[in-house]
C-alpha cells in the first residue's frame, strides 16, 4: 500500500510540474537550454577523459602491461629514452617480476617498400617474438610470430588499414612475399582492423631476428621495452629487481650506472608519447566545464528561487489545505528532476555531436587504443551528472519556498509577493558566486589564450607561408655511393623548380618542427682542446643543405658567405654554423675560417671551415611543448656530405594544386625506386606543433565566454526580479521626493556590490588555482597582474550593463499609477 500510494503521489507531482511548465514554456526552455550547454559540454569533456584516464586499453590485462624506459641518475627531469637490446636480453633472461617481455622500436626510420604499386616509405616497426602474445590479440588473417619465424630473414604483419590500401584486402596475401629494403619478407599474418598501438602510422610489424641489425648489435641497438607483469608483482617491486639486474650488468661499464631503468604503466605512457601535457590539459579543461556546469546551476537555482517566491501564494493554498513542508518539498524537487532530465538529454544530444566533430577534425592527436566516443560510461556519467545537478539548483529554492508563512503569502498581493530580506541576500549571494567563478575561469583562459598568442608571436627565423615539403628516401642499394646521391638531388631539384608555380626549390636532410634536429653530436674546434668524456656535450645538430635552402627558407645570413657551385665532394670541406653554435662555442670571436668537427670523438671526422653564420631557426623539444629552443647547428653542402633522406622544399605563388601528382611523375621519371612521400604545407606543420596550445586556448576560452554570459544573465535576472518585488516601495521613495537618478544608482550600487564581493573572492580563488597552469603557459606568469585587471575590467563592464537594463526601468516607476494600484 505505501508503495502504491508513493507512485501514485509521484505521478501526481510529475503532472502537475508539466502541466506547470507549460504555463511558462519561456522560463523552462532558457533553464533547459542552461542545462544543455552545462551538462552537454562536461558530457563531451568527460568523453576525452574518460578515454585518457579511465577506460582501459582494449588488450586482456591491460592492467598489468607496462613500459620500461631509462633515464639518466644525475637529471631526473630529463626526458626518458630507450633501452638497449642487451639490457632486454639479460632482463628477459633473469627476470622474475614478468610474465613476457617483449621489445619494440619506431625509430629505426622507414623501409622502403616495393613490389606493391609504387615505391612507398614504410614504417614497418621491429618488435620481439612475444610482442603480440603479450597484447594478447589474436590476427585476423593468418598467424602472428612464432619460434620458426626467427630462422628466416624476415617476417612481416599488417596493419589491418595498410592491408586493405595495398593490397586491396586480398585475403591471399598471406604467404606472400614483399620487399622491404631489397629484403624479401614473408606476410604470416594481418591484424584486426579495430587494433592499435603506437605509433599508429605503422603500417607493419617486422620480427626481431638474430640475424637482423637490431639482434646482430644489441649493444648499440636502441628499444622500448613493453611487459606484462606477473599478477600481484607491484610496478615498485618491478622496477627494483630491474635496477638490481641493470647494475649487475653494467657495473663494468665505463659511465654505465649513470642510467637506470624506470617502470610505468602503458595506458598512462601512451599519453604521455601523445603529448607530454596531455593529462594535465585534459584535467584543466574538465576543471573548467565543471565550473562552468557549478555557474549554470547557480544560475538556475536564482531563477528557481525567484520563481518560488512568485509562488508564495500558491504554496500557502496548498500548505492549508494540508500539505506538509515535506510535500512542498518534494513537488519542487520533482520540477528540479524534471528539468534536468530534460536538460540532460539535450546535453547528450550536443554532447555527441561535439564528439563526433572532435573525432572527424581531430584537432589534436589523441591515444591509440581507445577512441573517444559517448558510450556507456559516459551516458552513466550524465544520469548521475543530471541528478546531482538537479539536487544543487532545486534543493536550495525548494527548502527556502516551502517556509510559508502563511498569513502574510494569503495576505500579500499579487502585484508583489512577500520576500524576506533573507531571501533576497540569498539570490544575491548565489550571483557573487557566479562572479566568482567566471572570473577564475576568465583568468585562466586569459592566462592560456596571451601564452598562445605569445608563442606564435615569436620570430622563428624563417618564413613558413607558400612553402612545402615532400620526403624522400633513397634506397641503400642504389645510391650507396655518395656522388650518386648528390647527383640525384641536383637532378631531381632541376626538375621539380619548373614545375608550374613553383618559385624555386632546396633540399635538406632535416627540417624544423620536426624534432629532427635535436642536437646528438659532439663539436671540436681546432686549436681547443677536445672535451673530455665526462664533459662531452651532445648538443650540436647537423643539416646538409643545397644553397637555395636559405632563400627558400627566408633565413638570413648574418655574415660570411652562402654555398655555392664551388663547394663540391673534392674542394675544401665547409659549413654555415647558426648563431646558438656561435653563442655557445665563439661567444667572443669571430667564427668565419675556424675549424670544426661535428661527430662522436674517435671517429673518422673531416675539418670543417666555417665560411658564413645564419640566424638561428627556432624548433620545438617534444617533451617541452610550452617553449621554443634554439639548437646549435651546423649546415653541410649536399655536394659534400649527401644524406640518404631528406625533404624536398618547394616555394610556391599559392596554393599547390595536384603538386603531390605532378613531382611524383617527375621523381619517377629519375628513379621509381625512389618512394615520394605526401605533399605538406609548412605551415600545416607549423600548426600542428601548436595544436596543443591553441586547443586548450580555444575550448578554455569558449567556457569562460558562457560563464561570463551566465553570471550576467544570473545578475539581470535577480535585479529584475527584485525590482518587480520593490515596485511598490520604489513608487513610494520618488513621491516623497527621490528622484529617478536617486532610484537608478541605488539600484546599480546594490548591484555592484555582491558583484565587487565575487570579484574579490574571484581573484583569492584564481590565485591559488592558476599555479597549476605554469606549466601550460608561455612568457606570462600566472600571477599576471595585466589579466587579472584585464579580466576584472571585463567582468565590472558586463556587471554594469547587466545591472544597467533594470535600474533603468526601476528609475522609470510611475508613483501614481504604482499607489493607486493596491
């Protein structure tokens, strides 16, 4: 019976509050449409969220997958590298913390791929026999490695996308053989198309054999090392017995306990190569909807509350006629639910729009493994998301209007409702909050959005408009001699620069904004005593250049000369240094006609005369994302050190047209061995290394601009509310004498207080909470003074206007019409 009678009594409460807001369709569809963007935008959020941090990787025990990496003893902060293929071999070997180890490495660089239409870069990743098993992923097609794999000279499995784009997803292609490099592989497999792992431009992964470069030089040959932990090892206790068997090893070696390995988990290490700052920005930005959700309830709990109050009378009818405070309660509370369900699903509704783009424009890259998407998880989030909201803005407003006082509610009129001063000190104290919170986020974008515009403000030292680049790759076994490879270049250059709209054209071995030229090598200079071991630098780079580089570039030359024609394999070694090499090694001479080497010491090294020095070309450090950097470096003539890769640069009128079409017919027409890789505006480049930034610059921003619009939205609102309640006493102050300037700063004073309170307590708040954005901002601190005036500026102004619109009509109460009304 009781249940019957809770049903039936909530069926009644569900009618009547729909029946209810329909007699105001304007007040439910700007609290439905609040709602939507609050629980839609912390919805789509969530998603990426959930995807970085919460949901695991579609391997079985993915929980007990790890990845080692090592890391200098002395620079902690250092970022982490590889392992060595020894270090894998002994710990594989003496291991008890594991169930499988298992190596992988993606930079080998590329093989060259032919036998399946046209010649084409690879990354065909080296892995170990256990790789697979160790995932636990079963191949879709065909097997994956096994112990008979490492008798021949190379095993191959697709990737499930390279599979079908080069082979048409021909299901015979198992046993097939292809040629990698002028190594003939076999395919004993293709995985399944849902399959990923980083990095997910593999197009294949290729068996570690003993035979192969990795396994004949383990030594020297670099790796990442992936395990899978035995169940209830610790990551603690992994990491120590590894420490214990890296000294054993290595105790010997000279410099060689300045490592030691260090053990993390996949899913966390897969953001990690993703993006250094990725965790951290996602959590700044759910940081940042969850405020902006906190201000829409708010928000709402203000329009509720003066609903309520409006309601005064209709609630005592009720109270008299029997209803419990309780009862009141509950109807209420069941309006609240009501609306935030129905707000819910509209925010499900963004929400999965919103993701849908996210994943179609993929403004930044994200984790392999698991997509962000609304699924379950998610859709459970936003049902308790819906109920915890409708629990923050109804449950103030419910309690606060079912204290009736009876008397005065039946008493008072319907021109104006009886609203304790409590009351209102409480919607105004509800907007202070608004204030609050808008303002931390305000700074907080203004903080992200001055470093965005500070980053991409500084002079890279070369232009990137009307500029492309196209990899190339030389196979090893055609062009191992080096004049054959500069003789291609000048060749391939003589007929690129008359292609249609091409201005001119270079060529360089590397390029910035790739982190392809992070200083590895050693420098000595002639005269000076070589550093020693202990003091050895690996801080200088190395580019081979052709002359037209530097114009192409727009790199200008500080002084000295360019190369020339003359600066060929058998005249006088020479070479451009730029001025962060001049900085660090000339800081008080003059380095024109100095001799240099550049290259590990011991080693078989020409003298280098310098004969120019250019102005420094900025890169970015992957693992600094928020910094540019300068390396010292040192430019070669192709004639003289030609490389086996490298990018083609073109400088265009405009926009390239079929240009990826056009050069690979003319590379062709030289050398089809030769693979031509995609088409690439620098700029499209240059982008995409400050997607991060300018990401979080944008979505921060965007939840700032709807916090600022709803704290004025939540002022308007109570002001006009509260002059609807006064009309009564403001027609009383004018006819005793105010006048309509008096009424109009009375009413913005008020207003301007609780707004003066929320900023104050805004900006104690965004101090304590903008420490934790120093590491995502450029050349502004965040403490900046100019922002948080500038923000609080911003704030007072819309304060002001929104307070402006209802002063002004309280100013224009008619005293006559207003006494002669009761």
């Amino acid at each position: 019976m009781w249940s019957r009678n809770w049903l039936e009594r909530s069926k009644q409460d569900l009618s009547y509050a729909m029946r209810a807001f329909r007699r105001t369709p304007g007040f439910t569809a700007v609290v439905i449409l609040t709602l939507a963007l609050g629980i839609g935008a912390t919805t789509a959020i969530f998603s990426i969220v959930d995807a970085i941090w919460l949901h695991p990787l579609p391997y079985p025990h993915a929980d007990r997958m790890v990845v080692i990496w090592e890391k200098l003893v002395h620079n902690p902060n250092a970022p982490p590298f590889f392992d060595s293929y020894r270090d894998f071999l002994a710990w594989r070997r003496e291991s008890q913390s594991f169930e499988r180890l298992a190596p992988a490495t993606w930079a080998t660089g590329g093989q060259i791929l032919t036998g399946a239409g046209p010649a084409r870069n690879v990354l065909a990743m080296p892995v170990g026999i256990d790789f697979f098993s160790l995932l636990g992923i079963k191949p879709e097609l065909g097997r994956t490695f096994q112990l008979d794999d490492l008798q021949r000279s190379c095993s191959v499995v697709l990737q499930h996308g390279f599979w079908m784009t080069a082979f048409t997803g021909q299901k015979d292609v198992i046993g097939r053989h292809i040629t990698l490099s002028e190594k003939a592989c076999t395919v004993v497999g293709v995985m399944p198309e849902g399959f990923t792992f980083y990095p997910e431009a593999a197009s294949m992964w290729m068996l570690i054999t003993p035979d192969s470069e990795i396994g004949r030089d383990p030594e020297h040959a670099n790796v990442g090392v992936f395990g899978l932990l035995k169940p209830g090892v610790s990551l603690e206790r992994a990491r120590k017995e590894l420490e214990l068997l890296y000294q054993n090893e290595h105790r010997k070696d000279p410099g060689g306990l300045e490592r030691i390995p260090i053990v993390h988990p996949l899913a966390e290490q897969f953001a990690y190569l993703t993006g250094p700052n990725l965790r951290l920005s996602v959590l700044v930005l759910f940081g940042a909807v969850s405020f902006v959700l906190l201000i829409a309830c708010v928000n709402i709990a203000n329009l509720l509350l003066g609903r309520s109050l409006v309601r005064q009378k209709e609630l005592a009818v009720r109270a008299a006629l029997g209803s419990g405070r309780m009862r009141l309660v509950r109807q209420l509370l069941t309006e609240g639910l009501l609306l935030s369900f129905a707000g819910a699903v509209a925010g499900i509704l963004l929400a999965t729009g919103a993701v849908h783009y996210f994943r179609v424009l993929r403004p930044i890259a994200m984790p392999p493994g698991n997509p962000v998407r609304v699924n379950i998880q998610v859709l459970g989030f936003t049902a308790i998301l819906a109920v915890v909201t409708a629990l923050l803005f109804g449950l103030a407003p419910a309690l606060k209007a079912s204290c009736v006082n009876l008397i005065d509610a039946l008493r008072a009129s319907s021109q104006s409702a009886s609203v304790s001063p409590a009351a209102r000190t409480f919607g105004k104290a509800l907007v202070a909050a608004e204030v609050m919170l808008s303002l931390a986020l305000l700074v907080g974008a203004g903080l992200l959005i001055e470093s965005v515009y500070r980053l991409t403000s500084v002079p890279l030292g070369f232009r990137t408009d009307h500029v492309f680049t196209v990899p190339l790759e030389l196979p090893k076994w055609n062009y191992s001699k080096d004049s054959r490879r500069a003789r291609f270049y000048r060749e391939a250059l003589n007929q690129v620069a008359v292609l249609p709209g091409v201005e001119g054209a270079a060529f360089a071995s590397s390029l910035p904004l790739n982190s392809g030229r992070w200083g590895s090598s050693v420098l000595a200079v002639e005269g000076k005593p070589e550093p020693s071991p202990a003091a050895v630098r690996h801080d200088v780079g190395q580019a081979s250049i052709t002359p037209d580089y530097f114009r192409i570039m727009s790199v200008r030359l500080q002084r000295g000369r360019l190369f020339e024609d003359r600066d060929r394999a058998e005249s006088q070694a020479v070479a451009i240094v730029n001025e962060a090499l001049v900085q660090k090694y000339f800081p008080q001479e003059n380095p024109i006609g100095w001799r240099i080497k550049v290259g590990e010491p011991g080693t078989d090294r020409p003298w280098l005369t310098i004969v120019g020095v250019a102005v420094s070309e900025k890169d970015r450090n992957f693992f600094q994302e928020m910094a540019w950097e300068e390396i010292p470096l040192v430019f070669r003539p192709v004639a003289q050190d030609p490389p086996m890769h490298g990018s083609l640069l073109l400088r265009t009128a405009g926009k390239h047209l079929n240009l990826g079409s056009a050069l690979q017919k003319q590379i062709s027409e030289l050398d089809r061995s030769v693979p031509v890789g995609e088409v690439e505006a620098l700029d499209e480049r240059l982008s995409r290394t400050l997607a991060y930034p300018r990401f979080r610059a944008l979505v921060l921003g965007t939840f700032a601009g709807i916090a600022l619009l709803l704290a004025g939205v939540g002022l308007y609102a109570v002001l006009s509310q509260g002059i609807a309640q006064r009309t009564q006493e403001f027609g009383i102050r004018m006819a005793l004498g105010a006048q309509k300037r008096d009424i109009l700063l009375l009413v913005l004073r008020q207003g301007m207080a609780w707004t003066g309170i929320g900023i104050g307590a805004g900006l104690i708040g965004a101090l304590c909470l903008t420490r934790f954005l120093s590491g995502l901002l450029y050349g502004v601190k965040a403490t900046d003074p100019w922002t948080l005036a500038g923000v609080s500026a911003l704030l007072v102004s819309v304060a002001l206007l929104a307070a402006y619109l209802p002063a002004r009509r309280a100013a224009s109460v008619d005293p006559t019409v207003t006494l002669r009304y009761e």
